[in-house]
C-alpha cells in the first residue's frame, strides 16, 4: 500500500461510505418511524370513527354493525363497556385480552396508543373512549396486526440494501477516478524531479491546473530553470576560478623556473622577482575575496552599523585617493552637504566605496573625471560614485554584479581585477539594507548609486 491513489482512495471510500451509512441509518429510521406513526394515526383515526357512531347509538345493533365492518377489514375491533367487559369483537377475543387487562390512565377524548412496540409485539392498538352526557359508556379498541408491518419493512430494507450496493459500487468507480485524478500530476511532477535529480533541467509540465496544484508545477519549473541557472553559474565559477588561479601560478612557477636554473643579471632578477611578487599579490587578493564571499554566502559577514557623518568621510576617502588619482591625470571630485547621516559600517561602506571608485579610475581615460557625491532625496540618502570612461554595453549591465563576470571578454591584465569586486559590492550593499543601481552609455561614462532608505537625523 505505498502508492498515494491507494491511499487516497481508501481514505475516500471509508470517509464516503461512513457519510452514506449514516445518512442510510438515519434515513430509514426516519421512514420506519414515520409509517409506523402513520399506521398508528390511521388505526386510531378509524377507532375515533366508530367511536363518533357508537356515540349517537350505544346499542348492540350499532355495536354489531360496526364488527361487521371491520370484519372484512385488515383491522380488528372490540368494544367494551365502561367495566372493561367486552360487548363484541370482529375475531376472536382470545388474542385481545392481554391488551385489555389493567386499569387504563385517563383516556383523552380523541384516544390514545395503547401498544406502540411493533417489533415484539403480534399487534399494535388504540382506544378511543365511548362517552354520554359526558359519561364514560364504553371503549373502542382497535388492532392491527404487525406482520404486515414487518413485511413492509422487510421491503424497505431490500430497496434499501439495493440502493447501499449501488452507492457503494458507484462509490468505489468515483473513486477510483478521482484519485487517480488528483495523483495524476503528482506522478508526473514526481517523474519531472526526477529528471531533475538526474540532471535534466529541461522539464515541462502542463498548465492546465489553476490552483494549488498549477502553482506546484510552476515551483518546479522554477527550481528546474534556478538548478539550470545555479548549474551554469557554478561551471562557470568553477572555471573562473581555475583561470584566475592558473595566471598567477603559471606565472610565479614560470619566473621562479627561470631565476632557478638561469643565471640573470641582477635587472632582469629583480624585473622576474617583481612579477613573481605582483603575481602572489594578485593570489592573495584573489584568495581573500573569494573567503569574503564564503563569509557572506553563509551570513558570517557580520555588519556593525553606526551613525555615520558622509560628509567628513567623504573627505577622507578624498584625501587617501586624491594621490592616486592625479596620478592617473584623473580629476576626482567629492560633493556632500554636511548633516547628511547614514546607518552603516564605516569600514565595510569604505571598502564598498574603494570597489567602485578603484574601477572608475581604471576604465576612465586621462584627463577623465570621477565624482563622489551624496544627496537626500525624501527619506532616502543616495551615494553616486559617477565616470566618464569608456561606459558599459546595455547588453552586459544585468550581468556586471555576477561572480567573476568582465565586461572585457580578452581579460586583459592591464585593467586587473578578478571580478569579484562588484559581485562583493553588491553583498555588502544588501547586507546593509540599501540598494544599488547602475547605468551607462558606451564611451560617455558609468553611474553607481547606493540608496539607503530611511532617514537618519
């Protein structure tokens, strides 16, 4: 019993058919109960119209007249006087004389059962009192026998075993195929995440269900496309990372081989010890970056946010970086009122802002220019770190916060950088709640913005 429609369908089948037995259970209780009542108000309503004759003419003409009646009906009558002794009767009163015993309790004038228990006993009976000038003068008992009732129930209890095989049969087809209704797409997403398991990430399912189990074959086409994507990214990251650490090696293992076995004069010593250097520089950069990442892929990044001053920052960072700017022949330009607050930590936002100011210096021309700004707008406070170097295509700008992604496809080691700079960026930035954004035009220069939203005074 592993399979969910067997489980399902059992399920089904004991829930509807606990439903259908009680609903059967309470039904033909309600009909027995009724017909009996009906048969009783029947045997009674005849008794009271014997009773309204007899009324009129209490004599042993009228008496005679109405046993010869119910002679020749499925009923039975005795007529007694007001001691209990019996006048006539339509059959033998022999059978009648247990119900005839006894004392009665007050009998109302529209009479009364006297024997309701259709299943133990031969007969069911009423009175109905024979009353003059407001005097009791006499009884009217009426019978009737229950084998007839029996036999109306047995009825009864055939129509309704028939009916409860039907509902059952047509209770296990409905089953049958509604379980396998609703098991029908779990068997294929099953089969599709197994593809998946497997590898196959082009898995399709049918959108042809418009509730929860549409959205489920939508969630697992999305995983099926994120695995597809995460797959990709993960080859290409591996392979990133085998080139970028490749370079540097096959760099410092090949000047190491030729300071090793070649006997240089002491320019080109200190010219391949210098590459080697810049080399394990490189590799030690490249190392530290990627532990960064580890760190805040598994939220061990801890952020310790302060209320930071950005207009004495600003002037900071300016300070450190002006040399290196000029330089390179590049104007660099700071801009921020004073009182302008952020909730941040000083060094990671510094180290966010190192990133973005290191690559527009590397992609501006000489004679270029660098702005650092900040502004308030609303309850938001944005940073723009802005160029005017050679820009980035449109096609490449979703891509440029991907892990080892380069707008340069040649990878050319005269800009450097392992392109990871940006991917740590935009942790960091997320990391501190704020966003970033980014736009550019070829050749006219590229524009980072951080937005921290809320204001802080």
């Amino acid at each position: 019993m592993k399979k969910l429609s067997v489980k399902l369908g059992i399920l089904f089948f004991f829930i509807i058919f606990g439903l259908v037995t009680f609903m059967f259970f309470f039904l033909h209780n309600g009909i027995t109960q009724s017909r009996v009542e009906e048969e009783l108000t029947s045997l009674q309503s005849r008794g009271n119209s014997h009773r309204d004759i007899l009324e009129k003419h209490f004599d042993q003409d009228t008496i005679a007249h109405v046993v010869l009646m119910e002679s020749e009906a499925e009923t039975d009558v005795v007529i007694t006087n007001q001691d209990g002794q019996i006048l006539n009767s339509s059959a033998p009163a022999e059978a009648f004389v247990k119900y005839l015993k006894g004392p009665l309790p007050s009998i109302p004038s529209e009479g009364r059962v006297i024997e309701g228990h259709w299943e133990d006993e031969p007969y069911i009976s009423t009175v109905s009192p024979v009353e003059k000038d407001g005097q009791l003068v006499g009884l009217v008992y009426m019978f009737q026998d229950t084998a007839s009732i029996h036999s109306m129930m047995k009825r009864l209890n055939e129509h309704f075993a028939i009916s409860g095989w039907i509902s059952v049969i047509f209770t296990i087809v409905i089953i049958i195929f509604l379980s396998k209704g609703i098991t029908k797409p779990l068997l294929k997403m099953k089969a599709a995440t197994r593809e998946i398991s497997k590898g196959n990430y082009s898995v399709s399912l049918p959108d042809t269900y418009d509730d929860e189990m549409g959205e489920l074959a939508e969630s697992i086409e999305t995983l099926a496309r994120d695995l597809q994507y995460l797959t990709k990214q993960r080859n290409e990251f591996l392979a990133s990372i085998s080139h970028e650490l490749r370079t540097p090696l096959t760099y410092i293992k090949g000047y190491a081989d030729i300071l090793r076995k070649q006997d240089l004069p002491k320019e080109e010593t200190e010219k391949y010890l210098t590459i080697i250097v810049d080399e394990a520089n490189r590799l030690t950069q490249l190392v530290k970056e990627l532990f960064e990442l580890a760190k805040l892929d598994q939220n061990q990044f801890a952020i310790v946010k302060e209320k930071v001053d950005l207009h004495p920052f600003f002037e900071k960072i300016k300070q450190r970086l002006l040399p290196i700017f000029q330089e390179s022949k590049i104007e660099f330009t700071v801009s921020c009122p004073p009182n302008l607050y952020v909730m941040a930590d000083p060094l990671r936002l510094e180290q966010i802002l190192f990133n973005l100011l290191d690559n527009a210096k590397k992609y501006s021309p000489n004679n270029g220019a660098v702005v650092l700004k900040a502004l308030k707008h609303k309850n938001e406070v944005h940073i723009v770190v802005q160029d005017h170097g050679k820009g980035i295509p449109e096609k490449d700008l979703p891509l440029i916060f991907n892990r080892f992604y380069r707008v340069d496809k040649a990878r050319t080691r005269s800009l450097g950088g392992s392109g990871l700079g940006l991917a740590i960026v935009k942790e960091l930035v997320h990391a501190h709640g704020a966003d970033i954004t980014v736009s550019s035009t070829e050749n006219a220069g590229t524009c980072f913005e951080i937005i921290f939203k809320g204001e802080v005074r």
